[in-house]
C-alpha cells in the first residue's frame, strides 16, 4: 500500500514547497527526457545518463516512468551548444517496482559528438558511491511531463531523512525539502559535487523523494552488470574519470575518454 500510495503522489501535479523555488536554468546535458509510448499516449519522464562506453550509453529513471510504455521508448539527448535534442530509441533492460528504478541501454549515436568539441563528448554523470546524510545538499533536476518544447529546471534543499518502503526493506529512501513537477520523475538527485546521489521519484507536501545511490549500485550489479559488465564498470568505477563538463563544480571533471 505504501508503494501504491506514493505512485499516486508521483503523478499529482507540482506540489507546493514554500522553502525552495524551482528555477529555470541552463540544461545539464547529462540529463535527458525519457518518452515512453503508453498505446495511443505518449508521456514523459526525465532520466540521467550515467556511462558511456564505444558502443552503448546508460540511462537510470523511474519504473513508473516506463512501466506503462505499449511501443518504442525514445529519450531526447541535448548535446551541448545545440539548441534541438536528438530523439534516440532506447532498450528497456531492468526495473525494480519496489525500488522504483529503470535502467534503460541506447545505442551510442554516430553523427551528433563530431559536430560539438571533443572535451564534450558524452557527458554522463557519475553515481556517488555513498549516500547523502541529513542535512546534505541535493539539487533535483527534471524536464516538465506536457511542455513542448520540454522546459528543464532545477530546485534545490536539504535531506530531511529515510524511510522504507516497507517494513522489512532498508531505508534507502530519502526525502528533501524542495518541490517537484510532474515529468521530474526518474531525474537526478545531486549531492554538492555534482555526482548522482539518487534518482527521484516524487513529491507531496514534505518534500521530494527518490531512491539513494547506495541501493541504485545494488541494483545496477545485480540485474544489468551480467549483460552489461562494461557499462557497469563504467558507471561504478571511481577511477574512470569523465565527469558531466557542464558542473564546473565537480571535482571529479575530465575531458579524457573512458
């Protein structure tokens, strides 16, 4: 019942949280608009590249995001300087219901890194290998669910705690204190460094929720590192460094290739 009642929520309009504003900014490239084909609907959602490799890109989202999808599922990839997005057709190659996490696979595409510098070439934002703490930054990030074109913002609050989905699970849930807008869903939660600290998944009247990056390394490892062990290493490796070039914040930033 909780999972089913905060899917609800998921799909409410914006909710109103006084301490933060949701701000119109400049779109981190690494974070890209997930559409989904629910049989004569199309809906949308957001979602975070996280690893490159020669031939394949990883997409994390929320379950809810694609769980209805019909047809072919595209996400719209903005590369930097461009002023239109690249629609490309992604694969669909784990969920987890409970933990509301999607991990979708495209194909690398051809054409669009020989016409932007090389220093840009798939940015992708990496997963933090532990989770935030109370009272942590996070800044949540999302593309709205009906706009055209999609409007990208930015709130930003704090980590106001965690809590289960159900009795038995951990708490690998956590709560901030700012607002979020329908189609925000499945879009990162950073922490000060820029790095993913967790994928959100709504909002109510508290604040916005989402899955932290502990559980989301679990998840990544047990059901997509077998069919995709060289994106895994990718996005798990702290020691592989292309950083998302458009957080001058992130310490971890390079322009060298995986």
């Amino acid at each position: 019942m909780i999972l089913v009642t905060m899917l609800l929520i998921l799909r409410s309009p914006f909710s109103t949280i006084q301490t933060v504003d949701t701000i119109e900014k400049p779109n981190r490239p690494s974070v890209i608009r997930v559409n989904t084909d629910d049989g004569g609907s199309f809906s949308h959602g957001t979602g975070t590249c996280v690893a490159w490799t020669l031939d394949y890109g990883l997409i994390l989202s929320a379950w809810h995001v694609v769980q209805d999808n019909r047809g072919q599922i595209t996400v719209d990839y903005w590369y930097p300087g461009e002023n239109a997005p690249e629609r490309i057709n992604a694969t669909l190659v784990a969920t987890s219901r409970k933990w509301d996490l999607a991990a979708l696979v495209v194909k690398r595409p051809l054409y669009g890194p020989s016409l932007i510098p090389r220093s840009s070439r798939y940015p992708f934002i990496r997963i933090a290998r532990k989770r935030p703490r109370l009272g942590d930054s996070i800044t949540i990030a999302g593309y709205d669910g009906g706009g055209t074109p999609a409007t990208y913002k930015e709130a930003t609050g704090i980590v106001k705690g965690f809590f289960r989905p159900l009795r038995s699970s951990a708490a690998d849930w956590m709560m901030i204190d700012a607002g979020a807008r329908s189609g925000d869903s499945g879009g990162p939660m950073l922490n000060a460094q820029g790095l993913l600290g967790g994928v959100l998944f709504g909002t109510d009247k508290t604040g916005a929720h989402g899955t932290h990056c502990e559980r989301i390394r679990l998840f990544l490892q047990e059901q997509v590192e077998q069919k995709y062990p060289k994106l895994i290493r990718r996005a798990l490796n702290p020691f592989i460094l292309y950083g998302d070039p458009n957080n001058p914040n992130n310490p971890e930033n390079t322009s060298r290739k995986p």
